[in-house]
C-alpha cells in the first residue's frame, strides 16, 4: 500500500503538474520550492483579475487563507468556483479557522458551495471546521487527541471530501477509510509553512491521482519522512536554519527505499 | 543586569506568547521564523477585516511599515488603536521614515494618538522621527554617531515610549535610562531583514516583560550575540546565505552562559 | 570584453546603488538578499502612494509582474512612468507573459508607452512579447532553440531596448549586438527566483552602466557563474535546500578570477 503512495510521487516527478497557489505571504516561497523540490511546477497566479485565466491551464488548485487579504479572498471564490466547473482537484488549507470566525465562516461556505477535493488543517482547525471544541492558539493547535479521527471523519463526510487533520499523529479520512500516519519530528513544529507545504504537495498529488484520500496520504507522508531524515542529519546540533534547509534538500531526495521504509502508517 | 535581560527570553521560551504581526512582504517570513526560534508563537494576521478580533487573542502586537499598501495602512490604524485600548504592548518599527515623508507622518500620528511599548529603528529613522537631520540611503541608514543617543531620549520623552536605534552601537533608551550595545557582527548588514526580526523579537519580550527599556535590550542583545556567533562560525569563508541560516540556529540555540558572557552592554 | 563586464560588478560594489523594486511576493526576499549579495542596496517600495516619491531616490526601478496585485499594477504604472520621466534606468521581468493574455498587454503597453532599458524574461515570455509562438507552461518555458535569438533582436529593436531570454543558452541583444551566455547548472530551475533574482541584478547593473547591453549580460553572467560554482561545492549530494543556499554565498563571493576565467560568453 505504501508503495502505491510512494508511486503518486514518482507519478508528479514524470508529469510535473502545473499547481497553481492562491497562499498565504509568509510561506509562499516556501510552498513554491517545495513543489519544485517534489517534482511539480508551481503557479503562485493570485491576482483577483488573473485568477480565472490561469485555472484554466492549471491541474490542481492550492488555496492557504494564512493572510487573507482583500483581494486574495475575492480571488479565491473566482478560482475555487471555477476549478469546481472544470472538475480540477482543490486543496484547502484552512489556516487560522481555530481562531477567526471570520475565517471559519469562509471556509465552510466553501465546503457547502463547491467540491473540494482535499481539506487539510492542523487538528485544532479541523476539529473547528466539524463543530467541536478546539484548543488552538491562534494559527497553532494544541492537542490532537482520539477526537482528531472523529472530527476528520465527520467533516469529510458532510462535505465529500477527504479531511487531513496534521499533529502528533496525522490523520486522513474520507468519511469511510481511515488514515494514521506518525512519521515527523518535533523539529517541524520550529519552521514556519511546514503546514502549508503539505498542503502544496497535496494539491501536487492530487493533480495526477484521482484517489484523493491516497493523494493526501503521499504528501502527509512526503514529509514526515523527509522530517524524518532532516532530524537525523541534524541530531547532534538541531537548530531550526539548518533544518528547514535539509527539508526542501530531502523531499527532493526521497527513493522509493526511503519512502517504504520509512512509512510509520496504518490503514483502518 | 545582563541575567535579568536573559530572564527575559527565557520568559518568552517558557510562556510561549502569541505575537500578531503586521509586517512587510519581504521579510514575513524570516519574522515568522525568529519568533518560532526565540521560542514565541507568531501569528502574521494582517488582513483589515480581521486584525481587530485577532488582537483579542494576542499577548502583543508588532507593526512594521516596510511595504505599507493601503490594506496594511488602514489595518495597522485599526490594530494599533485596539491594541492600545486592551492594553496590550505595541512595538512599532518605522521602516523607511527617513526617506518617505508620507511614512513619517504616519508614524507621528500613531505616537501621538496612542501608547506605544517600543519604536526600534536605525539610526537614521528614530534620528527623523525625532526631528534631526538624519543621513539614509533609502531604507538603511548611513550612519549612527552620538546624536543616535540625544534622538532616542528625545523621542522617548517627547512620546513616553522606549526608543531603539541600531547601529554599529545600538542605543536604547526611555528617555531617563539609556542602554548602549556593541555587540553585532558587519554580516549583520548583508541580511535583509535582520532590523525586522530584532523588532519581532521585542514584541515577543514586551509580551512578557513590562520594563520596556529591558524587553527592547533583551531582543537587541538576542540578535547581536547570534550574529556574532553565527560570524564565528563561518569566520574563513564568509558568505551571506549560510550566515543567515546561521542566524536562525544561534538565536534557537542562545544560553544564559553565551548570553551573559558574550553580552557588550553598557548602562548609562 | 568579459573584464569589462566585470567592471560592471565592481562599480555596483563601489557605488552601491539605491534599487527601488516592485516585485513578486514569491521570491521579493530572494531578490532583497541577492542585491545585498551583489553590493547594491535594495528597497522593495511598492505602495501606490509611495512609489513616485521612491523613484526619486533611486538609481534604477525593477518591476517583476509575478504576483500582480491590484495594487502594484496601479504602482507599476505611476512608478514606470515617473522613472521614465526622470530618465532613471528601468529592468522588467514580464513573469506569465505566455501564460496570461492580460499580463502580455500590460507589459506591451509599458514598452510601447515608457522607455525600458532591458526587458529580461525566460524565452518563453520573450517570443511571446515578440509575436512568436511560445511554448510555455505557466510561468516557465518549455524550449529555447534558435528562434529565441530571433525573438531576443525582433523585441528589442521594435521597442529600442535591450531583451534577455534566459534558457539553456542564454541570450541578449540590443537589436545589433547579439550575446550568447552558456552558464548556468540545472540545478538553477530547481529553485523558485533565480529569473527574479538576474532581473534584480540587472538593475543593479543598469544602475551603474548606461550600456544596457552590457549591463543584463554581467548579471545574467554572474549568476549563470554563481550557479556553476554552487552546483559544483554540492556535486556530490546535489539538492536544491543546500543550492539555494549557495546560491547567495557564491554571488557574494564572486572574484575577477573567477568570473573571467568561468564565463561561457560570445558576442555576435
């Protein structure tokens, strides 16, 4: 089964989708190396007057509401509503749910209105996005905890989505199959965009997989192996520089042995 | 003394303050990734429709002013004006007020109109703000001198604020105290965004130290001792894009022992 | 003729000019940090109301349409036409170009309306703004071949500016004088910014050089070079994290020497 998830990577290595990102400003050159780094063409195309153009030549869409201005906003329901048309795989990162209402309310419009082939938050987020309480701390979750399976479950059911929700476990869940995976060192948690790069690969395996569940999976795992790898590199002296540049360094670097070898997942 | 201002970061690594940032597009991300590596909790929630219900959440608030477009401009006013009602520390880093007139007053008005914790600049901007003749080179400042020290009391007094000029000596005072520190390695310069993370810093130390003057000594001092490690480091092949993640691995990795001993501070 | 191109390096050294830039916020760091490394003094002034009183400031203006705002499209307007005005040396980096049909008329328009002192774009977005067809796949190219020459001499002599198309083989003409530059590693594309970063530089270079030619050739040189030299220290565990790194580090460190002796050029 992993190496079915690790043949969605090589699938975006041979391919190169076109992914275009309407993203946040503080991670958007992070997500467009590490879409570079996995084998994809990255598109930060974001402009509310350019938006609809470019979905037409795009293969997936990548939306991350981390700094939702004006404009971006306006964006995103152009793109989003003309992605769902042109059955295009979009990814939705809902940053920042826990904490805004505002955002929330956003993104649940979203969920209602238009097909959305993959929502990915941290656990705090997605618990929200399912009407539970959340303990968050601004854009941060604070706990993940059993109920993370409950809220990835309910949330992908209502909607028809597959709903990731990232923390100590990561888990993924169409509603029906259910996905743990624990690969990830604590370091990740001391680079900013980690998130929002998983979100990006997401959108980058879901552009040449039709399973959006097994899509998700591949990018969640992507890189909690690489952090994986990147801790080890840095054991002796970890400090977060260092680490962030061996991320993009082993995402470009991941073989099939890695991949497999690595995996710590569990299909339920 | 210099215990006292360690104290202070390790406040930040051990209480882990939500800092909301309203920053430039240049160097948000490295703001992002210092807040982490001093061990805060950042959160660049800038957009106007959601500043005001963000600052609820937020133990400080950080203004920068290096890409002011009009949604920043109206989101900053909004942000600072809450801020100042909850009580919460405001730092402010007044980029570019040197050269840009229209910034400038920006800035005096939100002195004027509200309680602001810290205002760090270089040289050549608090010089301005406080009504000198101020030497700059677009953004940067092309020189320090002893007037930095008479501009920052000036200032301070004039808008009873703390005011921080970096430079080769970087002055810090309230304008009854004054802080001289020489610590900070030439490198510092071929950076962008090394003023930025000091002002990002500060927030993070204002969130949990209500001596302004210390939280604004503290994160000055955090920067110059990574920066003089960070140039030791790479001392026989200096070269900008290692030193700056360098940068990243010091400010993560400071101890009271490299702190306090390292430290070239001097009261006044 | 390299030395004198080299020449060119050295006056950015010395002079340290004042480049004022409105530019993508993919790579808007990366084009900060890579104007520090080449000695000049970047300013990523943007804001509408801002941008004309800027102009006056610096010594040249580079516009990058990667992430075209509402906003800095109006900027880009005002601040074209005043440096236009005020004869200081203008670099655009017509990003998308191929892909999108209102950015080609925007970018049409400036060169027909202003003048533009080199035009700097993958062959892709060059045969593009020359009539050509392009082979393009969102913002990249998908082939250079001979007809870039073409299209490079045909762009330039219609609008009287000098055109780069970055490829396999770089090329630069003046509409009489055609360069061939060969430098350049793979690794280059596996990176977000590189174009951004050598239109950044060339401003740099147009700042300082008044033969435009020259000026895009020392900078599409010197990056092609720090390129080489990047690939070459990371051979043996090729990875785009450690390049990018490199990347900075090597166009810091560039010596005569190595410029000379590394350059791949022919002039026509």
């Amino acid at each position: 089964m992993t190496k079915e998830l690790w043949g969605i990577i090589k699938k975006i290595r041979t391919r190169k989708p076109l992914i275009q990102a309407i993203t946040n400003y503080v991670t958007i050159n992070d997500c467009a190396n590490i879409l570079l780094g996995i084998g994809a063409s990255p598109a930060m195309c974001e402009a509310k007057d350019e938006v609809e153009d470019f979905i037409e030549l795009a293969d997936s869409l990548y939306i991350n509401i981390g700094t939702l201005t004006r404009e971006q906003k306006e964006a995103i329901c152009l793109a989003v509503k003309k992605a769902s048309r042109l059955k295009k795989p979009v990814v939705i990162d809902p940053v920042g749910v826990g904490a805004l209402y505002t955002r929330k309310t956003f993104i649940l419009k979203l969920l209602e209105e238009y097909e959305i082939s993959i929502i990915k938050g941290n656990s705090g987020e997605i618990k929200s996005l399912a009407g539970m309480d959340a303990n968050v701390k601004g854009v941060d979750s604070m706990d993940d905890g059993p109920d993370a399976v409950d809220a990835c479950k309910a949330l992908a059911k209502k909607f028809n989505t597959v709903a990731a929700a990232t923390g100590k476990t990561d888990i993924i869940s169409d509603g029906n199959r259910t996905i743990r995976i624990k690969n990830g060192s604590p370091m990740l948690t001391m680079v900013t965009g980690v998130g929002c790069m998983v979100g990006a690969i997401a959108a980058a395996a879901a552009a040449v997989e039709n399973d959006f569940l097994k899509a998700a999976a591949s990018a969640v795992l992507s890189m909690g192996i690489a952090g994986d790898i990147a801790a080890e590199e840095i054991e002796e002296n970890p400090a977060p520089g260092t680490y962030r540049v061996k991320l993009f360094d082993n995402i470009y670097s991941l073989t099939e042995d890695k991949f497999v070898k690595r995996s710590k997942i569990e299909w339920e």
